[in-house]
C-alpha cells in the first residue's frame, strides 16, 4: 500500500534529529504506526498476534532484547508493556545519538510499572486524525503559515463546495482508513472505533473493571456538548436532566481521565491576553473529541438530521475546523487556544505565535455569517487595545460553503476551510 504523507511527518523527521527516542502519541486508528514506518529502519510489533502472541511475551521476558535494531527501531504500542518505557530510556543513557527510537502509543498507562518520567530523554509528538489537507478534500491554495507571516493573497477557487458536501466530511472523519473510499462517505468507522474502545479498554482499563453504562452516558454528554465550555457539574447536571440517571464528581472525573489517557478526548485550553489585563478571562477549555465523527457516532446523526439541526451542524462544522488547525498549527510550530471573558467576549480559536505574537479567529459554517464574525473579532480587538493590550496579529474567519479567499475592506481575512493548508 502507498504511503500517504502526513504534516506530523516533517515533526517526527526533526525530532529524530534532535533527540534519541521520540514517542508518537494518538487515538487509535490514525494512522501511528504507518508514519513511524515510513521513517524507521527496523521495527518490533508488541501487539502482533503471530504465535499466541510471542512478542509480547519475550517483551516481556527480555525487554532489552527487543530494542536491538538498525536505528531508527520502532516500538509499536510499547504502553501494552510498559516496562519497555524505561529500558528504552536506560538504553538512550547509555547511548544518547540521536534517532534511536520510535515508540508509538494509543494510550498512556498508569505509573504502575513505569519508574522513570523519560523527560529529557523520550520526546513526545501528538498525532491526530487526517486533516481535510490531507486527506486531499482541501485543495491547499491558501497556507496559513503564509496568512500569519503576512503574505496572504486574494484567491478565487474552482472548488465550489456545497452543505451536503460538509455535512459528508463531518460524519466521515479524518481516519486514514476511509482515504481509499473517500467518494463515499460514511460513519461507520466511527462507530466500530467507539466499539472498539469499549471492548478493547474501557472494560478493563489498568486492569480495573468499570461501568460500561455510566462511561456511555458521559460520553454522550460530551458529545450533546461537543466544542462547548462546560464544567464537570453542568455535564452531570446534563446527564441527570437529559438520560435521568445520577453521576458522582469522582466517578466523572476518573472517566474523563480515561478519556484523555486513551487521547479520545483534546480539549482546547483558555486564552489570556494578559494575566494583568482588567478584563477576567474564563477558565473552561472548551470540550471536543478528537474527531467530529465521534460525535456524530454517538449522537446517531445523519445528514438528513444534521440538515435540519443547523445549531448541532455549526458546533460540528467548528470541531472539524479546530482539528484541521491544531494539525496545521502544530506543523508551523505553534500553539491553538480559545478565548473567553466575563464580558461575553468569545473567539473560536486563537494561534498564539513566537514571542507575544497571536492571532484571533471565528468559525462560522455559511458565508452568510461572515459581516457577523468580522464584526466580532473587530470589537474585541478594539477593546483589548482600549485596555492597553497587545492586540491580535491577524483577524480570520474560517468558512465552511464558500469558494473565495480574500480580505475585506475592513482587514479581516476570509479562508475557506476546504483551501486550508498549513
């Protein structure tokens, strides 16, 4: 099968040269073991079922053993032993040339059999789900490290796109397994990964058994509040008002550790302006799953229901753009945040650049939407100036059915999310 290229590609070729193992971390299903195939030399399959399963038994065994490899060696799924984790950081204190190891991981185990953090040692990258770049249903006419650096261009693009053909990427998703059938859309691979993280985890996580009910009932919570600012008690308040069953504070947060641990879940951090600015910021990351078509698994939508929910479909529409940026994001070497204060004052995402550099954007699905979140990003810029504050670099607003990327009169850039690249 040929290799797809994916952004995270370029990171783990430079961490390789910087560093003598690198860790690349992610949700089932996206596609680790294939990038780390493609720039390994040698590799050893903990999870490979050959002969009952062998490998992971002489990981077990001999742990040391497994390590010896032309370099770089890729470790696949080391956390399912995790005494692998330390031998490979005593090897690299022994031999620190750089681009010894890949290991890859779909969750991360307890501290239970792990004695060393591996900080310094092992570096760490995330990996995510496609991209619509990637996948090839953006056509890439506009860079976005070319709009913050300043060098962005009006462009008309013959890629018109419809509702329908949203709608279709959303409940699809970024899983590299429907590249090969990009043409007909689906959420079926979304289904059986939620299937495959209740037989495979959730059971038996750490060797702890758990109520299946109960981590269902969250995790449709979290989808009804997918790419929203809620606490922990307006989910349980969420779940009593809306499946009539009650959720203790503690059971809630253990599972969403769960959640995180299993990279199923990426929430968006808050963003300050200032830590002195007279404007309170609130401190709610903003809740999604690492991908829109968990959502729309869990909430049993299709397009003809999406269709007729626009409000569901807009909060969707902003979870897929914020995966296809956090990807585009990280390739430039920066980071996403979202803003909110207690003014009322919200920005989809913000891309906080070098030094105190940032830079505002709003998510709005239909072109009709635009004059409003022009006006939004221009109000607030205006108000963190009238506050002495650095304003944002760039005000961008990313939209779902439209074929032009351009700036307007008033110096707010538009960009098609389907012309979006790094």
């Amino acid at each position: 099968m040929l290799y797809k290229n994916r952004l995270v590609d370029r990171k783990i070729k430079e961490y390789l040269s910087l560093f003598s193992a690198v860790c690349i971390e992610g949700p089932k299903w996206c596609g680790k073991t294939s990038s780390c195939q493609n720039a390994s030399k040698s590799a050893f399959y903990v999870g490979d079922p050959t002969n009952n399963f062998s490998n992971r038994q002489i990981a077990k065994i001999d742990v040391s053993s497994i390590l010896i490899g032309e370099n770089p060696r890729l470790i696949d799924e080391w956390q399912e032993v995790p005494e692998i984790w330390d031998a490979v950081r005593y090897f690299v204190d022994k031999d620190n040339r750089e681009g010894r190891f890949l290991l890859t991981g779909s969750s991360t185990p307890n501290r239970k059999g792990i004695l060393h953090s591996g900080a310094g040692r092992i570096a760490k990258i995330r990996m995510r789900t496609m991209s619509l770049y990637e996948m090839g249903l953006s056509t890439g006419e506009v860079s976005l490290n070319e709009i913050l650096n300043n060098r962005f261009e009006n462009i008309l693009s013959n890629n018109t796109i419809s509702l329908e053909k949203i709608i279709d990427y959303i409940i699809t998703g970024g899983w590299p397994i429907n590249v090969s059938h990009i043409n007909k859309p689906n959420i079926y691979v979304a289904k059986e990964y939620i299937k495959a993280i209740f037989d495979d985890k959730i059971y038996s996580f750490d060797g702890k058994k758990r109520n299946a009910t109960k981590f269902s009932l969250l995790l449709r919570s979290l989808a009804r509040n997918d790419c929203s600012e809620v606490s922990n008690n307006k989910l349980i308040d969420d779940i009593k008002g809306i499946e009539n069953k009650n959720m203790d504070q503690d059971t809630l947060i253990s599972y969403i550790d769960i959640l995180n641990r299993l990279f199923l879940i990426e929430n968006i951090k808050p963003f300050d302006v200032n830590i002195r600015s007279r404007v309170r910021i609130k401190q709610l990351e903003k809740r999604r799953f690492v991908d829109p078509s968990i959502t729309c698994a869990l909430l049993n939508v299709d397009n003809e229901s999406l269709i007729k929910d626009l409000n569901t479909l807009g909060f969707l529409f902003e979870s897929m753009c914020i995966r296809d940026l956090l990807s585009y994001v990280e390739a430039n070497n920066m980071e996403l945040y979202h803003y909110q204060d207690y003014n009322d004052n919200e920005v989809d995402a913000v891309i906080k650049m070098d030094g105190n550099k940032y830079s505002f954007i709003e998510i709005k699905l239909g072109a009709n939407q635009i004059d409003e979140a022009a006006k939004n990003l221009i109000k607030i810029k205006k108000k963190i100036i009238e506050d002495g504050k650095k304003p944002p670099e760039q005000l961008i607003v990313i939209v779902g059915i439209e074929n032009k990327s351009y700036i307007r009169n008033d110096g707010v850039i538009v960009v098609p999310i389907t012309m979006l690249k790094d």
